[in-house]
C-alpha cells in the first residue's frame, strides 16, 4: 500500500484521493484480507504525516463503496478479494462507476467561478451553505436507517403538523441552545420558511389587516405577506435592528410584526435587547403578533446564538420560525414554526384543513440525525468553517477594495452586508459583475420606498460556499470592474 501511496505522490494527486486510491488498491490485490481493521484515523494520519481528515475522507469513500465497513470496532474490510464471482464484479464495477462519477464532480467542482457560471453567477450567493462541506456520510446513515424503519402505515397522509418524532427533537433543540420556550404539541413541521410565512399570514392575520417589516428587508417575507392581501409597512432599521418610533403604535398599530431579530436581513444587525422588551410590550397592548424568524442564528462566529425573542417570558405573542435550509441543505425544504401554547390546539385543527405532509423518511432520519447529536457536530464544524472563510473575504476586501467598499453590521451568519463607496450604483456594479461570475445582491433592491427609508448602496456577499484563496481573486475582479466603471478619472481602487 505504501508503494501505491508514493507512485501517486509522483501523479500530485490530492491527499485524499491518493490515501484512497492506495487502500482501494491494496483490497482489490488481495493485500487486506477480509475482517482485517484498517489503522485508527489519527494512527495512520500520523505515519503518513498527512492531515486526519484525509484520512477520515478516505474511508468515508470506501464505506460508501462497500470496501469497508464501519463498525464500533473500527473499519473492517469487506470480502471484497478477487475471484469472489460474478455478482461481486459487478459490484465492483458499479462502485468504480460510482467513485469515478464522484471524482468527476469534485473536479467540476473545483473550477474557477468564471468556467461554472454561464447560465448565470453563483459566486458570492448569500443564503446558500456550504454543500461541499455536508456530512453526506452520516445523513445517508440517518436517511438508511428511517428507511429500513418505514412502515406500510407510514406510506400514507401523515399528522399534518408533522412527524412527532421530529417535532419532538425540534422542541428539545431550540429549547436547549435558543431558549425557545415549548413543547413538542407547539412544533408544526412545514415546507420551509416560506411555508410557514404563508401559514402565518393565513392564520394570524385578516385580509387588508396592516404588518410591519423591515426596511431593509427580507424579499421573501414581502412576497408572502403580500399574496395574503396584507397591508405591508416598512419600518426603517438601524445599527440595534427595527426601529419604529413611539407614535407608531398609536397611528398605525400592525396586526402582525414580521422581523429577523438574531441577524436582520440584510444588514446584519443585532436587535437590541430593550427594543426586544419594549416589542413585547406594545405588541401585547394592541393585539399584535410577532413573528420571529430566526433563519440562521446557530451560525453566529462572535459567541453562542442570542436568545429568542419569543423565549423572554412566558407569554410571548410570538409565532418563531426556523429553517433547516441554512444548517443543512436546501433542497431538504424543511423549516418549523413554534405557535404559543393557548393557540396551538386552533393551528392544529387549520393545518390540519390547509396542509398535507409528506417525506416521511426526511422528517424521520432529520430527527435521528438531531437526537444521535451529529446536526450539533455539523454546526460546530459549520461555525469554524464559515468563520475561516468570512475573515478570507473580510481580508480580501481590505487588501482590494479599500476605500471602495465598507464592511457594515457583521453577526455572523452566511453573509456580509457592504457598503459602496465608490460613486457608482450598486445595481450597475451587479450588471457588471455578473458577466464575469460574480453574484452582489444590490441592497438597493432590498428596500421599499417609504418617507423614513434610507437609501442604501451596497452589496450582500455570501461567503459560505467561498474559501479565502477564491475570495481574495473575486475581490481582486471586482476592484477591477470598479475601476472600470470609474473611468480614468476615478482614481485607484
């Protein structure tokens, strides 16, 4: 095996491709027999004096292609040895299609942003995380598992709050580490944030009745509240979150208040905690619901998550959402929301008319995956990971941008929100940019016009899906694209 690992040293293969290559070699010649345990991660990564995750990436290969299996014990090699007949050939032959597929993709993968991008740009998306980095490993492990569990009953129209599994574990999450105060009966599984968004509007508010939003704020919010007739406000925000003045409970009480207090959208700020106090306050004197989405707070890099709103006292009017599409992926389009106690029996009975759930197996292995404490893991990971890259772009901005551009609010999250400097507007630096791979959300686009609204001229970066070498190269083309646009008498970026 070692012989392997230095022929592919010689090819400047990746660590981990070429750790895998050696052992997937070594167990097709025969070199391991079956039932022999591979070395401990840590043992061989530091005889080969390479990192431990390449050799932890490895054998994650090797599981999934059947060579190996993990085991509480350690990796033990499967019978995998030649001559093992021809149902093992295919086998075999199937898991290289496999693993040649996977090789492939990572090499795509790999491509500079400008070679990825010409149905459109990706780079410096906000919203989206890091999918390179998913534990696929064990969420797979988690979907088996719920799967081999499913029963025929379990086939049909499930509890349409629902699977009480999940909503149990949901319960127990968010009250442990946001201080979310429930029960598993105040849990109602839905579609994704904007699933709840439209269960909100439909059940806590009359058509025409008025909400007030932040200015800046979330598009998709708007959109929702919008389609169910509702009267949207925008309330300006500053450096300590929404900022409505005294009168404005007087003159225009909302019905609803829809605001992402952890993180705002897009700014970044934090709300402070007497403006948390006081929205309590006045939402109980005039009726109002508010509605607290707390899309990805388990993601702040300077300390742990800020307590929920609703999580203040004990009778909040407090409606709280969640979404797993940050922590974990998009496409799973699961999200939660946490109704008080005293109306939970009446959600209950109207989702149970509005709503049909389905992905039962999705809802079973994501409670696994919470209770087994691996979606913990992950975003202890996820916090590291996105730290290291928010401060890759936050230097590449400095060494590039300078004077150009200013970093505002900074919470953590998957995003930065930026100001422009530069006397350009920042949707004709989008235009630009775009052409060469580059996706800057305009924060001009996130504002509604209204007499307090403040004119914003920026930019919303993500930077989940970018490591710091690919962000200080995006920062260095968009400094030229900016001088560009300057002409020669705009000076040096």
């Amino acid at each position: 095996m070692m012989a392997t690992y230095a022929r592919g040293a010689a090819r400047r293969l990746t660590q981990q491709d070429l750790l895998y290559e050696s052992l997937r070699r070594a167990i097709l010649d025969g070199d391991f027999a079956d039932g022999t345990r591979l070395a401990a991660s840590r043992a061989l990564a530091e005889e080969l004096g390479i990192a431990r995750n390449s050799v932890l990436y490895a054998y994650e290969r090797l599981v999934e292609e059947g060579f190996v299996s993990a085991t509480r014990h350690g990796s033990i090699v499967n019978a995998v040895t030649p001559g093992g007949g021809a149902q093992q050939v295919s086998a075999m032959q199937e898991a290289q299609q496999a693993a040649a597929s996977r090789t492939l993709a990572r090499r795509v993968r790999a491509l500079p942003p400008r070679r990825r991008t010409r149905d459109g740009a990706i780079a410096l998306r906000p919203g989206v995380p890091a999918l390179d980095a998913f534990p696929f490993v064990q969420w797979r492990t988690s979907l088996e598992r719920a799967m081999r569990s499913l029963r025929a009953n379990d086939l049909g129209y499930g509890d349409s709050a629902g699977h009480p599994a999940l909503r149990e574990a949901i319960a127990q999450y968010v009250r442990v580490s946001r201080g979310v105060r429930c029960r598993a009966e105040q849990v109602f599984i839905t579609n994704g944030t904007q699933a709840s968004l439209d269960l909100c509007a439909r059940l806590f508010a009359d058509y025409g009745e008025r909400v007030w939003i932040e200015n800046p704020g979330y598009p998709g919010a708007r959109s929702a509240l919008l389609a169910a007739g509702l009267e949207l406000v925008p309330v300006p925000v500053d450096a300590a979150g929404m900022a409505p003045r005294a009168t404005d409970w007087d003159e225009a009480p909302p019905r609803l208040v829809y605001l992402t207090p952890s993180h705002q959208y897009p700014l970044g700020c934090v709300l402070s905690l007497e403006r948390r106090l006081a929205l309590i306050e006045h939402a109980r004197a005039c009726g109002a619901w508010i509605v607290e989405d707390d899309y990805d707070s388990e993601l702040r890099h300077d300390g742990p998550p800020l307590p929920s709103i609703q999580g203040l006292a004990d009778d909040t009017p407090v409606v709280y959402l969640g979404t797993f599409s940050k922590t974990m992926f998009p496409a799973l389009r699961l999200g939660f929301m946490v109704v008080p106690p005293d109306v939970a029996d009446q959600v209950s009975m109207a989702v149970g008319t509005l709503e049909r759930q389905g992905r039962v197996a999705e809802q079973m292995a994501l409670a696994e995956f919470i209770e087994s404490g691996r979606y913990a893991r992950h975003l202890r990971r996820m916090r590291k990971l996105y730290e290291e890259r928010r401060n890759g772009l936050v230097a590449a901005i400095g060494r590039h941008l300078a004077g150009a551009m200013t970093i505002s609010a900074d919470a953590g999250g998957m995003h930065l929100s930026v100001r422009l400097d530069a006397p350009l507007r920042d949707v004709d630096v989008s235009t630009a940019a775009r052409s060469h791979g580059l996706h800057l959300s305009p924060l001009s686009v996130y504002c509604l016009p209204s007499a307090d609204a403040v004119a914003y001229n920026g930019f919303l970066l993500g930077y989940a899906e970018t490591p710091p070498r690919v962000a200080d190269a995006l920062m260095a083309t968009l400094a030229r694209i900016i001088r560009d646009m300057r002409g020669p008498a705009g000076g040096a970026v």
